[in-house]
C-alpha cells in the first residue's frame, strides 16, 4: 500500500522558515512527478510546487523565491524548504505523487497518492 507521510509542519512567526518532510512508503519516487498542495480553512485545495526530478522544479506564484521543493530517491522522501513565511501560508500541506511525465501537472486530480497532511501556521 502506498503511504505518503508528511512532517515538519507547526507553529511559526512571519518572515521565519519551516522545512517539510514527505517520507514514501510502498513507492519509488525516482520515476514520480511529486508535489506539494495545500489547503487553507474554507478553501480549495492549491497547487504549491512539483519536481519532475533533481533538476526541474516548478512553483505557484504565490510562493515563488519563497519555497523550494527538493527530493532524496535515495532516502525515498521529497522536502518544501519555505522561508520568508507570511500569515497567507497558513495551511494544511499535502504530500502528492503520480507516475512522472514531462508536462505540467498542478491540479489535485492528477495525482494518485497524497498524504494527510501537516498543519502550518504563521502568526503576524
């Protein structure tokens, strides 16, 4: 069974860094297009970033120069380094993953396996 299980989330002030961690279980991430969404209260469900692999990344606006979405294949597991936080990225942070293909993937529904997210809050 697959497993995607996200950590590193909490409570921080504006302008400070979390670092989030998705540990994969039951897949090889080498060959997964693998993002990160979240979904804050009474909100939808949005895109944050993805990576094709090591090299591509690719990231919603509102988060660009702010976060940066990595991967270890060796250690199986993808990280959302985010700094600069502002109260706006208080959200719960999904962990998602879909067999890789080079196109551009930033809607919920393409992916296949998600975790169960961690909390972040920023306070002002």
């Amino acid at each position: 069974q697959v497993r995607l299980v996200e950590s590193g989330g909490g409570l921080v002030q504006a302008g400070g860094s979390l670092r989030l961690s998705c540990a994969a279980s039951g897949v090889t991430i080498r060959n997964y297009t693998m993002a990160w969404f979240r979904q804050a209260p009474g909100k939808e469900r949005v895109f944050v970033a993805f990576t094709w692999n090591g090299d591509n990344t690719y990231y919603a606006d509102s988060v660009k120069g702010r976060v940066t979405i990595s991967r270890d294949n060796a250690k199986n597991t993808v990280a959302l380094q985010m700094n600069s936080l502002k109260p706006e990225d208080t959200a719960v942070y999904y962990c998602a993953a879909r067999p890789r293909q080079y196109s551009i993937t930033v809607r919920s529904y393409d992916y296949d396996y998600w975790g169960q997210g961690t909390q972040v809050t920023v306070s002002s």
